[in-house]
C-alpha cells in the first residue's frame, strides 16, 4: 500500500487526505510452454504450438532463422514453421507489462529432406 498525504504551500490538504492504493510489483517472468518439436525432420513444415501465461499483458516474438515469424499478444499461438535445409534457429521470447523476459533458444532443429544416394563400386557393371 502506499500512502499519499499532499498539501500546498498555505497549508491545504488534498481531498481526500490521506489517498491510498494498492501497488504490486512483478518480478515474475512468462511462462512458456512450447509443444515438443523434433531435432530431425524430413518435411520442410513443422507445427509449432506455444502457451504463454502470465498474470499482466505480454508480448511475443517468434524467430525462424533470425527472421520473425510471429509478433503479438496472443497466450495462444499455433503456426507453421517452413524450415531451410540443414540446421535452424528458433528464438521465442516473451516480455511482459513489467519488463520480465521469457526466452527458449531452439539451434538444434535439423531439415535433411535430401535422400540418400547409393553408388555401387564392386563389382563393376556387367560382371559376375
């Protein structure tokens, strides 16, 4: 609680005197709760589901590769990600009123979309 007890220089009092309110202070941070992505990956597209809770507004950025994929205020977010062949970053950050960060940092998100490929060295072609 504070306690606000204001006068001018001749002595008034504010009306109404004292003037109270309530204050609270926000150290807690976002929570994220991010569905399960794998490692590695054959499909270029992978669902991506995240919960964001906290008790005062929040902000959310989604990266894909240093790019933003997602920007907003929903506690609810479910997109698609389009992966790059090999390996990717995810970075997802949450910031609310207060200024408390929530991040996850995903650098293991791999694509290998590429098939393998099989070369018969012995015996030669054409031999028994």
């Amino acid at each position: 609680s504070v306690v606000l007890r204001i006068s001018d220089s001749v002595g008034q009092k504010a009306i109404p005197d004292p003037k109270s309110m309530q204050v609270s202070i926000d150290r807690t941070a976002p929570i994220l709760n991010l569905e399960p992505i794998a490692s590695s990956n054959r499909n270029s597209i992978v669902p991506l589901s995240l919960t964001v809770s906290d008790h005062s507004p929040t902000q959310t950025t989604i990266l894909l590769n240093s790019l933003s994929v997602y920007s907003g205020d929903d506690t609810f977010i479910s997109l698609t990600l389009s992966l790059n062949e090999g390996l990717n970053d995810l970075l997802i950050t949450s910031t609310d009123a207060a200024g408390n960060v929530t991040q996850i940092q995903r650098s293991d998100i791999f694509l290998d979309s590429t098939p393998p490929q099989i070369t018969i060295t012995s015996p030669t072609e054409g031999t028994v």
